[in-house]
C-alpha cells in the first residue's frame, strides 16, 4: 500500500532548493532566477497535468488520449526549435517530422507489440508515450546543440574542404556522426549504471505503487530500449536529413 504524501511534509522538500541556491551563490552562478522559475513552472505544469489526467483517467476516451499525445509532441517540437531558432526552414521541417515519426512510430511499437495493450488506453499511452517523446526532445537538443558548435568550430575548415572541391555530405557526415553520438551517451551510460548505482524513476514508481518488481524491472528494460531507439532515430533522421539543406545546387554553404 503506498503512502499518500500530505500537503505540509510534501511541501517540506521545496526547503532544499535553498541549498541548491547557497551553493549557487557561493559559486558565483547566475542562474538562481532561473531555478526559481523553473521550479516553480514545474510545480503548475504538474498541478494542471495531474488534473488533466485525473479526468481523463475517469473519462476514458480514444479523442483524449490521441489529443494529450499530440499536445506533448507539439510542445517537444516547439522546445527544440526554440532553442534552434538559426536553424532553416527546411531544417526545422525535418527537424519536427524527425521527431514526430520516431516517438509515435516507437510508442505504437511500446505499447501494441510489447505492452500488448489497447493504445488508446490512457494509462499506458500517455505515461509511456511523455518518456519516449521526452527523451527524443532530450537527445535531439543535445544532438543538435553538438552540430552547432561543430559548424562554428569548423568554419574556416570547411570552407576550406569546400573550396577543394569534396562534397559536402562527405564534409558534414563526420560532424553529424559525432552529433548522434554526443546525444545518444547519456542514455547508454544509464543503462550501463541502471539497477546497480541506482533504481529508476519508472521502476521505483510502480514498486513504491505496489507493482512486482519483475514486473517492474521489465516494463523498464522496455523503455530503456525504447528511449534508446528514438533517441537514436530522432536524432539520425534530423541531422542527417537536415545536413541535405545546407548546401545549394552549387554547392555553396548556405548556413
């Protein structure tokens, strides 16, 4: 039986943000508004996202399970762009449709041949479905922050490879490789860590819910894998086909 949290020692944890604070003081980081805000933001978005689910829990229906998906796909794709906003039109577009593809295309995957359940069912599309597209917002902004600072990095060298005529697919591949690298580690070194230097959050959630914890431990070796794949097909499909828009008919840079 799980513990339910009462109002005054749940608020109790927000005391420790006044120790992230003090170190961030002591430390010279700038960033306490920013904590503040991102706290606080966190705590509304959750409030009303625990009031959305709650109804539509109660009130099962295929419209609100299809409409929550999209709602938090817009949302990713809004989140990645805004913090690419240099990016080409024609890059974004593929960015968005990378995205897209790879998280719904993976929970159909999760949740039909895995899970085995009924996709339009709320309580398993929709949890399910926010760490797949989650995680695919997580590893494209890291992806694409990496190939970013590459290209500024590696201007004048690849002007210079340009110039001498090697194409440009070839000039950009070693840079989109190291992209999808860069984002694919943090999910790899947590899978290498997972089960020994710490239980994760899924799994601790449906043992503290009262869930077996085989049970538990394979819903989350699935996801693990999941996270990992549309990590890595978000994340591929983007770089690789937006490389394709950086180039015109003749060859030039247009980046």
């Amino acid at each position: 039986m799980i513990i339910q949290l009462g109002i005054i020692p749940f608020s109790i944890v927000y005391l420790l943000l006044l120790i992230v604070l003090a170190v961030m003081s002591y430390c010279r980081i700038g960033q306490s508004r920013l904590l503040l805000l991102a706290s606080v933001r966190m705590t509304i978005q959750l409030i009303l996202a625990g009031l959305v689910l709650t109804y539509i829990f109660e009130n099962p229906h295929p419209a609100f399970t299809v409409a929550y998906i999209a709602a938090m796909t817009v949302f990713a794709s809004h989140r990645v762009l805004s913090l690419n906003k240099h990016l080409s039109r024609r890059f974004k577009i593929i960015v968005v449709s990378s995205l897209t593809a790879a998280s719904l295309s993976l929970i159909l995957f999760l949740i039909g041949a895995v899970i085995r359940a009924d996709i339009f069912n709320p309580q398993y599309t929709i949890p399910l479905g926010g760490m797949v597209i989650g995680n695919a917002m997580t590893g494209l902004n890291l992806g694409l922050k990496t190939f970013n600072e590459q290209l500024m990095l590696q201007k004048t060298r690849l002007d210079t490879l340009l110039n001498l005529g090697v194409d440009p697919q070839r000039i950009l591949s070693p840079i989109a490789n190291q992209a999808l690298e860069t984002a694919l580690l943090p999910t790899m070194n947590s899978m290498l860590g997972m089960g020994v230097v710490a239980l994760p959050g899924m799994m601790t959630g449906q043992i503290l819910s009262g869930t077996l914890p085989t049970t538990a431990i394979m819903y989350q070796i699935a996801i693990m894998i999941t996270v990992c794949c549309v990590t890595c097909l978000a994340v591929f499909g983007a770089l690789y086909g937006g490389c394709r828009t950086m180039w015109n008919r003749q060859k030039q840079w247009c980046f």
